[in-house]
C-alpha cells in the first residue's frame, strides 16, 4: 500500500497515499480497534453541515476569506453527495467527545480542497475548524443528524402506515367481531373500529416525536470548547445558526446557553423518549395481528396474512407471522437504547458529556431500524391481510358477553346468571335465557343484536 506522510501536534505518522484524512483519523483508526460499528453517514453529514454553515458564517463576519469558504462549502457539498464516503473510517468507540470524527471531516475537507484548488490553502485546523471546536461541532451534528433522519425517513414511512390503516378502517367498518379485555371475550367492536385504535396510536405517537423535535433545532454552535465562545467573533453564533437553518430548510436556532448544550443532551433523550413510545405502540399493534391471525385452526383465525416465505423448516404449509416478529426484536432493541440514552445522558461530567458518539449511534439506529421495520410491516403484512368474516361472525355468535346488553332490561345480576347457566351447561344465551324465564324469543332476539353493539 502507498503511503504519504502527515502529521499532527504528535508528530509523523503515515497515512494510506488514496485517502484524504490526514494524522489525527489515522491515529484513531489505529488506536480504537473495537466493534465494527462505524460513525453513521447521517453524522458525517451533519458535521458537514455544519462545517459548509460555518465558513459561510466566517466569511460574513470577516474572519475567512472568500475564495477558502467557498473551497470548504464544495467540499461539504461533495461529502454530502457521498462522493467521499470511503474517507470517513472512523467507529463509534472512539473519544466521548467526538473529537477525532469532527477532526476526520476537517482533514478531509482540507486535503480535499488543496487537492482541487492545487496549492496548500486549507488547513483543517486554521480554517476548516475555524471559530469551532468538536465540543460544540458535534453537539450540533447530533441534533442535525437526529432531525434530518426523523423528517426524511421516519415521518414519511409513518405518513403511509397511516394511509394503510386509514383504508382499512374504511373497508371493514361494519365487519362486526369480538371485543377482547384481558385476553378474554367482551362485547362486539367492527374491525374497522379496532383498526382505528391502530391508526389513533400511530397519529399519537407522531404528534409526540414531532413536539419533541421542537428543543432539537437549538444548537450549541458558538459555545466551542466549554460554552464560553472563545475565539468566536463577535454575532457568530446567532450568524451560524441562521445560516444553518437557511441550508437546511428547518427551524435552527442558537441555544439560550451554551454550557448546558455541551454538557447535558437531555434533548435527544427527550426525544427518543418518544421514539420509544412510538415502538410500544407498534410491539402492541404487532401482537395483535398475529394473535388475530392466529391458527389458522387452532387459534383466532379471524384474519389472514400474507405468505411471504415457507415458514418451517420441517412443516409443510406452515406460513408464520414473520414481519410481526422483526417489527418486535426492533421494538426490543429501540427500548434497549432508550436505557442506553438515558445512562449515558446522566454521565455527563462538568462541561461536556463524553458519552455522544454512542448515544448518537444508538438514535440514529433507533431511528432507521423503526422505518425500515416499519415500512416493511406496511408492505408486506398489513396492506396484504385478508380478513374472514365467516370466523368473526362464528365467535361473535358464541359470545357469552352479548348478554352486556341485557344489563338495562333485566338487570346486572340476571344478566350474569344467564351467562353463567349457558357457559356450564354449553348452550346459547338464548336458550339460558329462556329456561330462566327471564325474556321471551322475540324479545331477545330483538335486544341481543351485535350490530347494535358496536
């Protein structure tokens, strides 16, 4: 392998001649050999981000020349683009600053751009990094990251789950079933009705993500190192943050204090507080559906889903709930970084947490592995369900707790007894009810009507 020298405050080391990270990436790529989790492109590209919106905010405020910020703005362009992805090779278990990612973004775009322009004009520290440091650079990344993946990934992905259910709630709105409480029969719902507590969380938890979001668009940019905002020049940060909110069409701010924005991510815990709320709703809408698909003999049976892929490796014909069960180990692995989020939010120290890069990995994981289930539980399980009215209509008919809507003719207590003599003695409601001389046919017959349940 080609190599090139380079070097850093530490010396010389050298670096791989096809690659455009310079001494301090190639000292972590050396020195944090652990996992194979690398830093997700969502934060390269946030860094980027805010590397484009702080040469543009240098340039306005006098403290970088034209003819660098615009070298440093293509770059970004290029980094966001993905034409440079192979040079970010960087993992997660690195410094809990995120220094020496923010470092790779600054030598690439420095080597990058001297490249293109064919002279030395960029220095990653000088002028990359400038009026910056990775402890306000990567905060703010966290925060661009979180939200550019919630509003271009999750949100639409949760957009059509809705449309989905919306059209099944229509459909099947007067395909009257069983209501079930405890895992025990109760008194009749449509399907159309259950699938509208469906489509009701999924909305709810929407809404929530969504006023999480609002304390996210405060960055710490403009802090640098402990919140003080040395060498910064004066009106930068209220500059960065407006050029940041221009670049990305989202409602960017400057954080009201800096030293709680380095210190403390509670915003990001907030909000994947309601990326978990969002992942109960779906291990409970996921449950139902293969509970309801249950059997198909020996179980509910009241729906059907579709066959996807053999489902045993040993029973011919057997077709399993499979998008229900990775949609689940999702729910499980979001709730577990929910634990993860708060702990190492909580081990902040002083003026900066330590703990982000693994805390950004885990929301972005959270955050992709929700869509893609998500989207995927969508496509190939609900929008193929088939429902069957001949099953619904079979367990409606034996219900024991149609007799609910005696309760205002005959009484609570009369009500129970003709439930209790039909379940002993295995016969109708009608027939108990008869027996006990407490209505006539005709009577029943009118009142115990599950249509008029619902």
């Amino acid at each position: 392998m080609k190599v090139r020298i380079e070097h850093d405050s530490l010396g010389e080391i050298q670096v791989p001649a096809d690659r455009y990270w310079g001494a301090v990436t190639q000292r972590s790529y050396q020195n944090f050999e652990i996992g194979s989790e690398k830093m997700p492109r969502d934060v390269i590209c946030a860094i980027a981000l805010v590397k484009k919106a702080a040469a543009t905010a240098n340039q306005a405020l006098g403290v970088l020349d034209q003819e660098r910020s615009e070298l440093i703005q293509q770059v970004c362009n290029e980094i966001l683009a993905g034409d440079l992805d192979e040079h970010f090779p960087l993992i997660v278990w690195q410094t809990g600053s995120g220094t020496q990612s923010n470092m790779n973004v600054n030598e690439v775009v420095a080597n990058r751009g001297n490249e293109l322009v064919g002279k030395q004009l960029l220095h990653p520290n000088d002028h990359v990094n400038k009026s910056q440091s990775s402890n306000d650079v990567f905060p703010t990344a966290m925060h661009l990251a979180a939200l550019v993946k919630i509003h271009s990934q999750l949100f639409p992905v949760l957009d059509h789950i809705m449309d989905t259910l919306s059209m099944m709630e229509e459909k099947y709105r007067h395909v009257v079933k069983n209501g079930r409480t405890h895992l025990q029969d109760a008194t009749p719902v449509t399907f159309g009705q259950e699938v509208s507590g469906w489509l009701s969380s999924i909305k709810q938890s929407k809404r929530m993500i969504d006023l999480s979001l609002q304390p996210l668009y405060e960055v710490a940019l403009g802090g640098t190192a402990v919140g003080t905002g040395l060498n910064t020049p004066e009106g930068y940060a209220e500059k960065v943050a407006q050029v940041l909110a221009e670049i990305t069409d989202l409602p960017i701010v400057t954080s009201s204090n800096k030293f709680h924005s380095l210190a403390s991510k509670d915003e990001l815990v907030f909000t994947h507080g309601a990326l978990a709320a969002l992942a109960s709703d779906m291990m409970k809408i996921a449950n139902d559906v293969r509970w309801l698909a249950s059997g198909p003999r020996s179980g509910i049976g009241e729906i059907t889903l579709p066959t996807n892929e053999p489902g045993s490796s040993i029973m011919p014909g057997k077709v399993n709930p499979t998008q229900c069960e990775a949609l689940t180990m999702v729910v499980a692995q979001v709730m577990a970084n929910d634990s993860l989020m708060s702990l190492a939010n909580s081990q902040g120290n002083f003026e900066l947490n330590v703990y982000m890069p693994v805390m950004i990995y885990n929301f972005i994981q959270s955050v992709q592995l929700l869509s893609d289930a998500i989207a995927s539980f969508d496509h190939k399980c609900l929008v193929g369900i088939e429902v069957n009215e001949g099953r619904m209509k079979e367990l409606v008919d034996q219900s024991l707790m149609l007799v609910t809507k005696l309760n205002t003719h005959i009484g609570y207590e009369k009500a129970a007894e003709i439930a209790k003599k039909a379940f002993k003695e295995d016969t109708t409601l009608k027939e108990a009810c008869l027996a006990l001389g407490y209505l006539e046919a005709e009577e029943f017959d009118r009142l115990v009507d599950p249509s008029t349940m619902v």
